[in-house]
C-alpha cells in the first residue's frame, strides 16, 4: 500500500497520541491502514478495531535494541519502514512509508 505525504502524516499523528485520547476519526485512520496491511489480513474486525486502541508509534536510531535474547515479549512489532536484524537476518518493510526507521508497537 503506498501512501501519500498527507495519509502518511495522519497516520502516525493518530498513533504518537496517546491511546486514552484518541478521536473516533484517529481510530477510523488506524483502523483503515492496518486493515490493508497484508501481516493483519488473517485478523476479524473487531480484533483488528481492538489493536487499533492501544497500538502506537515509536521511531528508533540505527543500531537500538528492542530486545535481547530470552527476554520475556510483552509486546510485538510492525516494521514500517527501514530494517532490522534479528538472529543474524536483516529483515526490511514490506510497506515502505518514507525512508526514516519507524515501528508500530502493539
């Protein structure tokens, strides 16, 4: 899905602001970017319309660990532009938004 500068933007405004206030329109512009996102096409809507209260944005500098080996997950990411090693591979966005490093942390 390739998105314009004004879709991108409102995107990532929807997601930098914290989950308790978001607006119905914020959540409608989540919703409608993760829902065509080939990684989420398998989830039901309302799994979907869940993820989209609580997810949110974070932008991370080259050379930043998320996690270590063993860690215990509480949570998952979504690349969505840039790239990440992990166990020795590097893996790059399947949605290319700009060429900045940002995650969805869910």
């Amino acid at each position: 899905m390739t998105m314009t500068g004004s879709m991108e933007t409102s995107f990532k405004q929807a997601l930098k602001k914290p989950p308790s206030q978001r607006t119905t329109e914020d959540l409608h512009t989540v919703y409608s970017h993760l829902y065509h996102m080939d990684v989420l096409s398998h989830l039901r809507e309302h799994q979907l319309r869940s993820m989209c209260t609580s997810a949110r944005y974070e932008r991370h500098e080259a050379n930043h660990v998320l996690f270590y080996q063993d860690s215990l997950a509480t949570c998952w990411y979504i690349l969505l532009s840039g790239s990440v090693f992990v166990k020795e591979h590097m893996y790059l966005a399947r949605c290319c938004f700009t060429s900045k490093t940002g995650f969805i942390l869910t």
